[in-house]
C-alpha cells in the first residue's frame, strides 16, 4: 500500500469517527476539518515504526482525499463544494451508513430471514402439479441512513436557506460604497506555496491548456534553514516569531535585552539573539532558534501575467446610500496625521479641546510579562477621559482581566457600554492563531473592543444617543493579521469613520504606525509633535510658555 493509499485510509476513518460521534458537524471548511482530523489521529504503535501523518501544509492532498470519497465512500456519502471565488473547500453534508444496494446494504447485525420449506400434501390433487420449492433467501428492503438536515427539508425551506445564505442587497451596496481604494489588501492563495497551486490548477482543470500555471494570489515559499526541521509543521507565530529577523527589524517592537547596546539605534542591529525554546515563542534566556517552519513571499514580476484583464473591474457610477455625514454635517477634508509625543500620565489634556471619537489601547496590568511599560488600574481610573468629550464614541481595548477593569473604567469615566467588537487574529498564512502569547488559561485568539457613549440622558432619564452617529453598518468581529506587538488591524479605523464621519478624533496610547489623516494621536513613541490645528498649535504653545514660567 502506498503513502498516499495509508493517508486516505487514515483520513476516512478520522473523518467517519469524527461525524458518528457528533464531534464535528457539516457545514465545515476543509482546514477546519484537517485539524480535528490531525488532533484526532491516533498515535502510531510503541516500537512501530514511523508513518506518515496528515500535517496542516497538507490541505491540499486533504482536499484532494475528501473530493476522492464524494464519489465512493465506503462509509456513506459525502457532499463537498468549492468556491469558485477563492477555491475553498467546504464539506456541505455527510451521511453515514452504505448507500449501495444489495445484501452488503445491511447491517452486520440484520440477519438474513429464509422462507420455510413448503410442506406437500400428497393426499392434495393439485400438489402434484407443484414444484417443491426450495430454500431460498428473502431479501429484504436496502437499508438507507436516516435523512440529513439539509435533506430532511422541505423545499420551501431550502429556498430560504439558500436565500439566508446569501449577502443583502444593502450589504453589497455598502460593500461597494466602502471598499478599500488603496490596493493595500491582496488576497492569499489557500495552497500556500505555487508548487501546490500549480498541482491542485492541473488536477481540477487537466483540459485546459490556457490556464496559467499558478493563480495571480499571493504564495509563499518555506524557508528551510540549517536548523529547521519540516516534520514539525509550521511555527505558531510564523513571521511574528521572536527568531525571525522580520520581527526584529520591526520599528515598532523593543528589542531583547541582548539588543540593548550603547548606541543601539534601529532594530536589527547587531548581532540577532535567538529567545529559547522549540518555538521560540517567548522571551528568557536566548538558547536557540525556532526549529519550526517559517514563510517568506514567493512573488516575481511575472506572477499573475496573463489574468491582469480578468481583475479589471467595469467602471460605472455606484449607487450610494444615504449615509450620514457626522456632526459637521457635510463631508470634510481631514487633516493630515497629527501626534504629540508625551507622558500620558502626567499631560494636560484640557489644551486638546473636545473630540466626538476617543480611542485607546491602553498598557494594562494583566498579571504578565510584557514587552512594554504597564498602568496600574488606579493610574487608569484616574485618566482624565472626562475631559475629552461632552458628546460623542469611545472605543476601549481590552483583553484578559483588563476586560472586567475596562469595564469599570468606563462606567468611572461616565460611560455606558453599548456593544464590543472581537477581533480574531490570523497569521501570515492567514490561519487563525492557536498560540497566543497571553492567556493565564487559554491561549487567546483574539481581543475585544468595548464601545461605549458618553453617559448623558433626556429629563426622563433615557440614555441620548449622539444624532450623528451612523448605526447599522459593520459587523461586531474583526479577522485580520497580526502584526508587531499592540498594533490593531487597520479595519478598525475604517468601521470607526465609517460611524462618525468628520469630526475631531483622538488616539490615546498610539505609536507611530497609528498616526492617521484625520486623528490625533498622543503617545510616548511618536518623536517630533506634529499639528495642523492651528488654534490647538497655539494652546500648547501658550501652556508651554506658561509651564516655562513657573
């Protein structure tokens, strides 16, 4: 028998396992899939010898077996999608039990029922014109596998299913209205590197001479170093790995205690320290380098030739909703970035003004070590928000116990909670992260946003809603990519104008990589201040000309 025979066997078992025992349920991708299988395998015999395992760098061949078994699967049926827009695998429905007809139908523990040899009377004339019968079998009905959902339904209803199934007229029109202009988001192949892309283009389109080889997404190549051992599948922290020379390179990231030198300038400098463990993934005394697999981009200038006519979008005039247009009431020009580089405990912030958006991240004490400088919850509570607003949004960080004391904070600063977004982190190969670095008892996936207004109510003691804030428009989960330490994904900054466009914005606890046209942004990290405002340029000025005073 060989690999690929043993992986297929393998997999149709886990997968058989895994939806007799209700552990997992169809609709499922085919990642999701793999990595129950993979979490599922059993472990190979003590003395035997090695055998190949399904890893997460085989979705491909995964996909390959799962679209094997839509057409001849010994334990029932499986029914499998592709996307045509992005290739994505997706298992639809699986019903268990043998769907052939004939006596290998029935169970093993259905027995067979006979008909009972036919007594002949011979006193009876009409018996001489009967044949003896003999013993023969009855067989009985096939046996079939219980209906699944989504069969089980009737037609109207999977009408409706198919409808819920689908984005909104509204939807795609804000979609439309609202989507990114700058090229900056460039989508990744799910096979990863272009050897596997080219594979899987042969196998689902093996006619088509035209086809180029590889898609025009985005690959990536493994890089495989004297250390790097490929049987251990991908690092967890990929291009955020603390070994990896694009982590340190990062502006935004401090550098390791070895990095610390007299005259230590910009990260990357001087000899690369290597944190400890297998993976690296936390800091300590510098022993090795991570041994796991790591990726860099696999691009040339010739990718994608031949399909740049199939991007092209029509241009045509789209049709735009009516979208508020913040507290100015018209659309505005924002102002170019603006920072001031400060120590956030001890500025005055009634120089700034009032703001309708208030953003924070801010460095909590989360009972952890942190690359970074921490607040005890005493020196958050005594932020003076306040201050800041009369009317208007905050959106607040948080993550771990920080999410009770973000809380509390808020309802200090006289805040009422309203909603909260998630974010869920991928990595560079765009899978979701299953390593975090915080977590006292899971690894966190994710962190959450608090949304709050400013706590002002009516003379019935009814919450007041700021009028110019447009509601109904973005989803409350976030997926993006993780980048250098404490930086949030971009689409956060886009749902935030998008509810309250115009209007003065501030950034508390910002780095440089968080300075945005339109926002002010207060920080430690930021260098020389920079400001537009020409009335706010004057109020620090004279509360500098003051300070100088005294």
């Amino acid at each position: 028998m060989s690999v690929d025979d043993k992986l297929k066997l393998v997999a149709s078992s886990v997968v058989q396992a895994l939806f007799s025992s209700n552990a997992v349920s169809a609709p499922i991708s085919s990642f999701d899939l793999l990595t129950r299988v993979i979490a599922s395998s059993p472990p190979p015999a003590a003395g035997s010898p090695p055998t190949r395992r399904l890893r997460l760098t085989d979705l491909s061949h995964f996909e390959r077996i799962l679209e094997s078994l839509s057409e001849n699967w010994e334990h029932g049926r499986i029914k499998v999608s592709r996307e045509e827009a992005d290739g994505e695998l997706t298992v639809m429905d699986v019903q268990l039990g043998s769907t052939r007809e004939g006596p290998s139908t029935l169970p093993q523990s259905s027995p067979i029922r006979r008909k009972r040899k036919r007594v002949v009377d011979e006193d009876d004339d009409s018996a001489a014109d009967r044949a003896e019968e003999d013993e023969t079998p009855e067989r009985p009905e096939a046996w079939k596998p219980p209906p699944s959902t989504l069969e089980s339904l009737s037609k109207t209803l999977k009408e409706v299913y198919n409808l819920m199934q689908q984005s909104t007229a509204k939807g795609r029109l804000l979609a439309e209205q609202f989507r990114s202009l700058t090229g900056s988001f460039e989508p990744i192949c799910p096979h990863i590197t272009k050897d596997e892309c080219a594979r899987a283009r042969r196998e689902n389109h093996p006619d088509s001479r035209s086809l180029p080889a590889i898609c025009d997404r985005i690959h990536f190549r493994p890089l495989i170093r004297p250390h790097t051992d490929p049987g251990l599948g991908h690092c967890s922290y990929l291009n955020t790995c603390y070994s990896e020379p694009t982590y340190a390179q990062s502006p935004s990231i401090p550098p390791l205690p070895s990095h610390r030198q007299m005259h230590y300038g910009a990260q990357g400098q001087g000899p690369v320290s290597l944190p400890s463990g297998l993976g690296a993934g936390g800091r300590g005394k510098e022993k090795a380098p991570c041994r796991y697999l790591h990726f860099e981009v696999d691009w040339d200038v010739n990718d994608g030739q031949g399909l740049a006519e199939q991007r092209q979008v029509a241009k045509r005039r789209p049709y735009r909703l009516p979208i508020g247009l913040g507290p100015e009431g018209r659309e505005t020009t924002p102002l170019p970035p603006q920072w001031i580089n400060c120590d956030l405990r001890r500025f005055d912030y009634s120089v700034l003004g009032k703001f309708h958006v208030i953003m924070a991240d801010p460095p909590w004490d989360i009972h952890m070590s942190l690359p970074y400088g921490t607040m005890t919850d005493d020196e958050m509570r005594a932020m003076p928000i306040p201050t800041l607003q009369d009317e208007g949004l905050l959106f607040l960080w948080v993550t771990g116990r920080a999410m009770e004391v973000g809380r509390e904070c808020m309802r200090h600063w006289g805040y009422t909670r309203v909603d909260e977004v998630v974010w869920v982190k991928t990595n560079q190969l765009q899978r979701v992260i299953r390593t975090g670095r915080t977590g006292h008892w899971l690894n966190h996936t994710k962190e959450h946003m608090l949304v709050g207004v400013k706590t002002v109510t009516d003379e019935h003691g009814n919450l007041k809603f700021p009028k110019w804030v447009n509601r109904g428009l973005d989803t409350d989960v976030i997926v993006s990519e993780v980048r250098e330490t404490s930086r949030k994904p971009d689409e956060v900054y886009g749902m935030i104008e998008r509810m309250c466009p115009g209007g003065r914005k501030i950034e508390i606890f910002g780095r440089k990589h968080n300075t945005r046209p339109g926002w002010l942004t207060l920080g430690n990290q930021l260098g020389a201040d920079q400001i537009y405002e020409e009335d706010l340029r004057e109020r620090i000025k004279a509360r500098s000309v003051a300070f100088l005073a005294i």
